[in-house]
C-alpha cells in the first residue's frame, strides 16, 4: 500500500473534474481511494468521487493498492494537483 497527500488548489470542483479524475484513475490496475479524514472515496468511481466534494485549501490522502500503487498514488496525487 501507497500514500500520497495533495492540497486541493481549484477554486470549484464538478462532476466533469470527477470524469477526468475516473479518467485517469482506469490506467492503473491498483485499487485507489481518496481520503479526507472522514469520507474514503474511490477514484474508479465516479459516484464515489462526487461524494468527497472536494475543497480548495484542504488537505486529502492517496492510498493506492496493487501491482502499481506507488505509481498510481504519486500521479493521482499530482494529477488533482494539477486540476
């Protein structure tokens, strides 16, 4: 298991940042979830993602599980980060 922890920078966060985040989440074969402390969200879910609501200036955790979970929690993390 892998773990990474971004700040989210956008000012807004919609059901289309959700879909890229799905996006980019279906290329690796681990398990990834979003973490804020009290809401889990996982990345290949798109249901799952607009539940976390993501907001500017807070803090949340990759966790990534599988075959590519250091890769795939260092580019989910610096991907948001990059939104």
């Amino acid at each position: 298991m892998d773990k990474f922890t971004f700040v989210y920078h956008k000012d807004t966060y919609n059901a289309y940042d959700a879909q890229r985040i799905v996006f980019e989440a279906a290329k690796f074969k681990s398990e990834i979830i979003f973490e804020d402390g009290t809401k889990r969200g996982n990345a290949k879910s798109i249901i799952g993602l607009l539940s976390m609501k993501f907001l500017k200036g807070d803090q949340y955790t990759v966790i990534a599980e599988g075959p590519d979970s250091l890769a795939a929690a260092r580019a989910m993390a610096d991907f948001i980060s990059s939104l």
